[in-house]
C-alpha cells in the first residue's frame, strides 16, 4: 500500500502543477486585455488634450476675427468724423469708437488668456506623447514575454498531462476511481500527509488507534473528518 501511497502522491502533486499552468494560461487573456487598456487609455488621454487644444485654437482665431472686425468698425468710424457736421454726432462717434476699443482691449485679454492655456496643453500633449510612446513600447515587450511564457506553459502543460497518462496507468483502476471521487469533493487535494497524528488536509486530529494503523500501511485510510485519503508523512518524507 505504500508504494500505491506514493504513486498517488506523485499523480497529485502533477495534476496540482497541470491546474497552476491552466490558470496561467487562462490568465493570459486577461493580462493581454489590461495591457490593450494601459494603451488605450493613454491614447484616449492624449485625444482629449487635442480636443481641448482644437478647442481653444478654434476660440481663439473666433477671437482674432472679432478683433479685426471691430478695427474695421472702428477705422470706418474714424472716416466718418471728417464728415460730421454738428457736436452731438461727433461726440457720439468719439464714444462709439471708444467703445469698440474698450471692446478689443477686453478681447485681447481673453486671448491672452487662451494663448496661455493653449501653452499648457501642448505642453501636456508633449508630455502624454511620451507616456504613450513609452507605454507602448513597454506593453510590446510585456506582450512578447506573456506570448512566449504561454508557449512554453502550453510545452509544458502537455508534458504533465502525458506524465499524468503514465502515472494513471500505474494506478488500480478502483483505487484511481476512489481517488477522483475524493478529490471532486474535496475541492482537488485528495490525498494528505499525517504529521503527529493531524491530517494535514483539515488539520485535525486523528483517532489514535487509526493513526497506529496509519503506519502499518495494512490498508488504505481516509481521514474521518474531510474525508481525504491519508497517509503517514514520516514514512513516506523519510
């Protein structure tokens, strides 16, 4: 019963290395897609700084438009003083033009203004450039490792199946059709150590009378709290 004790042990510990590189292989999908949103979120910031950018632009020439449209007005008004004929009308010329002034000067503040919010965000562009350059590059790079990594996770997932082949068929079948049953309810650990008279499995105690019989290895032993296959670590570990 030892050595079958030992046989099982092993076939455990593959089919234990074969879930780990399942899930690996499984993650892989998952990490490719994080790394596609760290580009994609770079991308889309430095999207909305141009937008931001055109948006100020476009205000901005609105603004010089407005400008040169008033200088028009206002060099038409200064034509029409030479031809006013009385006070009142020239003085209310003198203020509309003043006005149109103050209306420029007011403008011009505003495009300053602009100018130098226009300044921050293509310095904020050329900033999100690099980010994305640079995450991009580091992405390709996670990228190829994870592709190469899960080639030889699928290399070697196909090892430990074929290794679990040929262990499997060392196993009784009844013995292996006990040990799958076990380990379906037991949430994949079917077989665990005894140290000191504790399944290692629940960490609980074992009558001391089948903890005697444990070392006889007369016959094949479950754990009488979870249920898992047991066997006596000092031997086997020795």
């Amino acid at each position: 019963m030892k050595e079958k004790i030992k046989i099982l042990i092993d076939l455990q510990r593959i089919e234990s290395e074969v879930a780990n590189v399942k899930s690996k292989l499984n993650n892989v999908a998952d990490s490719l897609e994080g790394l596609d949103a760290r580009v994609f979120d770079s991308e889309k910031g430095l999207q909305e700084s141009q937008a931001q950018l055109n948006e100020l632009q476009k205000q901005y020439r609105q603004l010089e438009s407005d400008i040169l449209m008033t200088q028009s007005r206002i060099k038409r008004s200064r034509e029409k003083l030479g031809s006013v004929k009385n006070n009142k009308e020239y003085q209310s010329i003198l203020k509309e033009i003043e006005d149109m002034q103050l209306k420029n000067s007011l403008v011009e503040d505003e495009m300053i203004v602009i100018l130098e919010q226009i300044e921050t965000i293509e310095q904020a562009i050329y900033t999100k450039k690099t980010e994305k350059e640079n995450i991009k590059s580091q992405t390709d790079t996670e990228k190829k490792r994870i592709q190469q990594e899960e080639i030889q996770n699928q290399e070697r997932l196909a090892r430990l199946e074929t290794e679990i082949e040929k262990i499997s068929r060392q196993v009784e079948p009844e013995l292996l059709r006990r040990y799958r049953l076990v380990k379906d309810q037991t949430r994949g650990v079917a077989i665990a150590a005894v140290h000191h008279a504790v399944c290692q499995g629940c960490n609980l105690n074992i009558p001391s009378q089948m903890y005697n019989e444990l070392q006889r290895y007369e016959n094949l032993t479950m754990c009488p709290h979870c249920q898992r296959i047991i066997y006596w670590a000092e031997s086997i570990e020795s």
